[in-house]
C-alpha cells in the first residue's frame, strides 16, 4: 500500500489573501531540471515569467530558500510562488457578514464576484476579501456559489475542520433555497420537481440535459407574479421563483429553469450563449439569489438557518433592472 506523502505548510505567505501557487514535480518525468519541468508545465507564463521567478529568487523550496534554476529535478519535491496578479475591476458591491463565531463564517456574497480565486478572478473574490478584511489567513469555502449567482456562501475558520462542513453538502445535509426572477408562463403547472440527468463537458460554457438516468433534482414552486408591464416582459409578464435543488450539478437550477421555458433573467448562457460581457460592466445581474441556507452543524451541534437579506433588482424595480441603472447596496446586488 502505498504512503501518502505530507504535503509541507507553505514557506510564503499569502498575498491580498491569495495562497501562493504550490506545484509538486511528478514522480516519473524526463526533466533534468526544476526549471525545465516548471517552463513546460506553465506554457500559458511563458519561459520569461518563469526565468523571471527564478532570477529574483521568488521560486522557494519547503525551507523557504530560492530554488536555482539548475536544481536538479527531484520526483516529489515541492516549490511555491506567488503569480503576479491579473488587473481586475473592484466589483463594486459590498460583501457582507451574516454569522460568525471559531467555526464558520456565513457570508452574504453579490453578484459579480467568484466565491473562490480561478481564472482572472483572484484578489476580487469573496474568499480573498474575507481573508483580509476579518484578518482569517486559514479562511476556506466549504462550496461554491457561481460568480453571477448572489447569496449566502458558508466558510470554514480552522483547515481542520473544513472536511466535517464538506461533507454536509456532499452528503446532500445542506437545505438549500434559492430565488429567482424569469418569465411567467400561466400554462407551466407550478410547484413541480424537475428531474433530468445533467451533464457539462470540459472546456464548454454551458451544461446540457441529456437521455439517462437523472441525477438533478430541483423543487419549483410560484412565489407570486405580475402582469406584463412592458413588451420586454412577455406576455404573461414576471414571476418570482422558489427553487430547491435536491442535487448539486453545475448549473443545475438555470438549465431546469430553461427546460421549463421560463429561463433565469440576465442569464448569459441559457437559453443562448450572448457575447462576452466587458470588464466592470456590472449591469442586469443574472436574478438568481441563494436564499436560506439550513444545517445541523458538525462541530458545535447547533441547528443553523441563515438567510439572505438581498433583493432581485428584476422583481424590485424591473425597469431599473433592464436599464442597468440600479446603484443601491441592495439592489440587485
């Protein structure tokens, strides 16, 4: 049987909240040198950024002391840096604390901002502000909300931990309720359970229903509707939603929503991929908000129930919302 190797603590230290890049060289390899391994392995930097790295000493061993570029290369062996940042646009929307103690930390995130560091979204995600604003280095999410999806987000204090809250949402123990804004259609019977089998290719955009065995599951149910006000609309005008997904798939919500004709409003990918949007253009946010989050907790035993005090700008103030002119804290956030 064979021993899982420890994994070192990082040497460096995070930088506006965002880990160092750890990269462990492959036991089997024809690399004669770090260097060599780390240029091929990082073939979107380029030679130049990783030469540079290494010039400056910013390449560090386990002991923390700089990796020459001609160190020979060592099956197993661990280094860390820190990429240079993307340029990012601030998302202007405040991030705001609903629940706090030694275990966990509940946040209320705003569309627009990535739950955790991936891409070009790195210093501006809800895991990076956290770390910095409440001085929690070891802060970790315990899942994940999409970018464009408001609502609360659950975090974990101590790294020890983060295993025991995982595993609520992997084990289907998270209650979950979600709101959002889209068409009203007075034909589609409502509140009915959607069951399909989800799939999302590597490297594709969007997700897609495909024959099989289901394994989505999400609850719909009618919180209210409106009459059309205008064209853009539809003809049978707004309506709010109360979605309770059983299962977890990416996506899973905004594909249900469009296989039942009625997509998520300001989404970008369903029912149609639109163009890319430009940096810092923060209007018509997708009108999808995590409501309620329930739990038992692992630790303390407490019983949790943590909701969302954000607005969809859609059902608010439609008008505002497809102008792209809302501007409040909770507006559509």
């Amino acid at each position: 049987m064979r021993r899982k190797t420890r994994t070192p603590p990082s040497p460096l230290p995070q930088r506006h909240g965002v880990d160092p890049v750890r990269v462990r060289l492959p036991a089997t390899g024809s690399w004669a040198t770090v260097r060599e391994h780390l240029v091929e392995r990082l073939t979107g930097a380029g030679d130049g950024t990783v030469d540079g790295l290494f010039e400056a000493g910013l390449i560090v061993g386990a002991d923390g002391r700089p990796v020459p570029a001609d160190a020979p290369y060592v099956p197993g062996m661990f280094v860390w840096f820190h990429r240079e940042l993307p340029d990012e646009v601030p998302v202007p929307f405040p991030l705001e604390i609903v629940h706090r103690d030694e275990h966990i930390v509940v946040a209320d995130k705003p569309h627009f901002l990535a739950t955790t560091p991936r891409g070009g979204h790195v210093a501006e995600t809800a895991l990076a502000r956290l770390r910095r604003k409440l001085d929690l280095p070891a802060l970790t999410a315990a899942h994940r909300l999409d970018r464009l999806t408001a609502g609360l987000v659950l975090f974990t204090v101590r790294p020890g931990e983060r295993g025991a809250y995982q595993t609520l949402f992997r084990d289907r123990r998270v209650r979950k309720e979600y709101e959002a804004v889209a068409p009203h259609d007075p034909a589609l019977a409502v509140p009915r359970t959607v069951r399909s089998r989800i799939v999302k290719e590597r490297g594709m955009l969007t997700a897609r229903e495909v024959p099989g065995e289901p394994n989505a599951e999400s609850r719909v149910e009618l919180l209210g509707h409106r009459p059309a006000g205008s064209a853009a609309q539809g003809p049978g005008g707004l309506a709010r939603y109360r979605l309770v997904p059983a299962t977890g798939q990416t996506h899973q919500l905004r594909v249900h929503m469009t296989a039942l004709g009625v997509p998520i409003l300001g989404d970008p990918l369903y029912p149609e991929v639109t163009g890319p949007v430009p940096a810092g253009d923060f209007r018509r946010p997708l009108q999808l908000l995590a409501r309620t989050l329930e739990f038992t907790d692992p630790v303390t035993g407490e019983e949790h129930r943590f909701r969302s005090g954000r607005t969809l700008a859609a059902w608010t103030s439609y008008d505002r919302w497809a102008a792209g002119t809302y501007d409040g804290p909770r507006d559509g956030q």
